[in-house]
C-alpha cells in the first residue's frame, strides 16, 4: 500500500497537480489542511481516494474533519492539522494524543518544514509544504509505503521547472 501525504498547499494548484503527476500510483492521498479547497481538488483530478482534514486557516471551510482515525494496510493512523496540539513549539502534546488512540503513525502539518521520526514506537511524519514552504526547504510531500507488514516514510521534493 503506498499512501501520499500532502500538507500547506496554500492554493498553489500547481504544486498540487505536480505532486500527484511525479508520485505515480498511490492509494489513498491524505490531505493535512490548509486550504481544503485545494484538496477538493485533488478529487478532480485524480480517482485516488482523498482525506482531507482541515488546517487553521480552514476554519470556515463545510468539507474537511479536524482529525483522522483510520487504519491503512494494518497500521492505526492519527493525522491532523497540527495547530490545535502546538507543533510549532514542539510535538509532545500532538505524540501523547497519537498514543492516546493507539496510533503507530501520526500525521500533521502546519510548520511547513519536512519532518520524519521513528522511536521504534510511532512513526510521526510531517510532509513539508507542496505550496509554501518556509526556512530554505523545497515544495515536498510525504509518501509512505507499508509492504510486508513493514512501514517506510519518505519526504519527495517536487521537482521544480
């Protein structure tokens, strides 16, 4: 199973487009926040089905949850926004509420810089932005591929023309 992760598209359609024409066939597509509306439009353009939650500046937006629960090829996910457990300042509050519904993987968002950890314990990755990135990083997302019970997380800079 391969699952891509997409972050802080910020109405940048074309990074959006450009990420799902470079990440070849893939799953399902997570969509973090910010702006769900670029999301919906993942659904246009692809026939992959696609979460999409909703980021801080989704406040007022109808689509979009503000988590996820789900289990994808047998490992628990948590995926959010970040905003709400206080990535920026660090991710003890966003590991403690993975860990209070028993997620193997934890999803967020919202720093726009390309984050991927693995205690042995749970897998937290933070995709980077497709739309806006900050502090020097490329446009990225995230792609995770689950094979033989087995779990692999990448961070993929989108090629720029």
């Amino acid at each position: 199973m391969k699952i891509a992760v997409i972050s802080d598209s910020h109405g940048n359609l074309k990074a959006v487009k450009q990420a799902v024409e470079e990440m070849g066939q893939v799953d399902v597509i997570i969509h973090l926040g910010d702006y769900v509306e670029d999301a919906l439009y993942l659904r246009t353009i692809t026939n992959i089905p696609v979460h999409i939650l909703k980021g801080n500046l989704d406040t007022f937006a109808d689509d979009g949850s503000i988590s996820l629960e789900t289990t994808l090829g047998g490992f628990k996910i948590f995926a959010c926004h970040g905003h709400k457990h206080g990535v920026k300042n660090d991710l003890h509050r966003l590991y403690y509420a993975g860990l209070e519904k028993s997620a193997q993987v934890i999803l967020y968002g919202h720093t726009h810089h390309a984050y991927i950890e693995d205690d042995g314990r749970v897998l937290i990755m933070n995709p980077g932005s497709v739309g806006a990135p900050r502090m020097g990083d490329p446009e990225s997302y995230g792609l995770i591929t689950i094979e033989n019970g087995e779990i692999e997380a990448k961070i993929i800079p989108l090629w720029n023309d």
